[in-house]
C-alpha cells in the first residue's frame, strides 16, 4: 500500500509539472519543525577585540511555539567592566551569581544550540562576538545557519517611492510596530524573546503575500 502511495504521488507530482521533493527536502524547507534558537549577547561595548560577553540568552522556537523552559542564560566571569555600558543592560561588576569562565559558557551554549538555525536582530554583531570568544579559547566557529529580524522585517515594506525605507531598524522599531512588551529590553532574554516574536509577526505578514518557505527567507 505504501508504495501505490508513492508511486500515485509521483504520478500526481509529474502531471502537475513539479519535481517530488524528498523527504529530507520536506523537512529542511519546513518552517514548522526546524529548531530555531533565537539569541541576544550583552557585551562590556562593540570593539571584537576588546569587549567582551557579559551574558549570552537563547531560547528555542519550534512549531510556532517557544518553549519557556527550553531557554539558555549564562554570565560570563571576568575582568573587562565598562561601567557607561553597565548602565544599559544593567550587569554590575559585583553582581553576585553563578559566573562560569568564558570557555565554559562557550561549551555550555554549544551544546544548547546544536546544529538548529540561529535567529538574532543585527545578527552579525552577536555572531562576531561569539566567534571571537571561540577563537580565544580554541574553539572551531559557528557553522549554522543564521537569519536577521533587522534584514527580514524590511521584506515585509512595500515598495514604494513615496515611503523612505531606512537602512537599518532597531529593535525597538520592531516592537513598536508589531506592539511587543519591551519590559525586559536590554537583557539578553528580553531582547532573544522579543526577537522571537518578531520573527514570528515577521513570518505571519509575508505569508499575507505568499506561502513562505524556509529557503525563501534566506534569500
């Protein structure tokens, strides 16, 4: 019975014209069971070289659904303070709470995101910090795949010459326009939770033009 089914699939996929995708293509390309892990960094400033990471915040998104207890926060121990910083995302130096070293943070975050495709706003900064914490600890660099809310939200504007399209947009530009709590705005949780949500609002206002795929957001 299987395989008549196949086989009628076949049948049906080439009288319409379509390859048949296989069944590893199905899974790949659906936005629905691919394991996402949206994540936020709080760093000491923006230099790659000399700041660091205070915090790394990462939860799950699967199935349209974040898992509250699917998530992933560490502080990092060290040295390194910038107190003009501490006054955004709030991490004082004395603040007491379990604080691994950088290459266990690392190993601990690692082995939370897997091979899922990472999700982040302004994407490049957050992977560029986390890979250069790799590289001091001999650590091979990330391999996964990776979106931008920043770069994907502008695929929902219209194109238009009386509408100015900025180049870049906060995140707070993001939760303002699709009315997302900003409660906990700049911590690394907050900001991965409300990037999530906005990926998802994302994701729902393209499909409002077309069914969307996983291959077309990277695209």
């Amino acid at each position: 019975m299987t395989n008549f089914l196949e086989k009628s699939k076949a049948i049906l996929f080439s009288f319409l014209g379509k390859p048949e995708k296989s069944s590893d293509e199905r899974r790949s390309d659906d936005l629905e069971t691919v394991r996402f892990v949206v994540l936020d960094t709080e760093t000491t400033g923006f230099d790659y070289t000399t700041d660091r990471i205070l915090c790394i915040g990462a939860i799950v998104l699967q199935n349209n659904i974040i898992p509250v207890l699917d998530s992933f926060e560490v502080f990092i121990q060290q040295e390194h303070y910038d107190k003009t910083t501490a006054k955004i995302h709030g991490i004082l130096k004395e603040f007491v709470i379990d604080r691994p070293s950088e290459l266990e943070a690392l190993q601990r975050f690692l082995e939370f995101l897997g091979d899922s495709i990472i999700i982040a706003h302004h994407a490049l900064f957050d992977i560029t910090m986390i890979n250069k914490a790799l590289e001091r600890n001999g650590l091979p660099e990330l391999k996964n795949k990776t979106l931008d809310t920043a770069v994907l939200y502008k695929k929902t504007l219209l194109l238009s010459n009386l509408l100015d399209r900025k180049e870049n947009y906060s995140l707070d530009e993001l939760a303002d326009k699709f009315d997302i709590c900003k409660k906990d705005r700049h911590t690394a949780m907050g900001d991965a939770y409300i990037t999530a949500i906005a990926f998802l609002k994302i994701v729902n206002k393209l499909r409002e033009k077309k069914e969307i795929t996983l291959k077309q957001l990277f695209k």
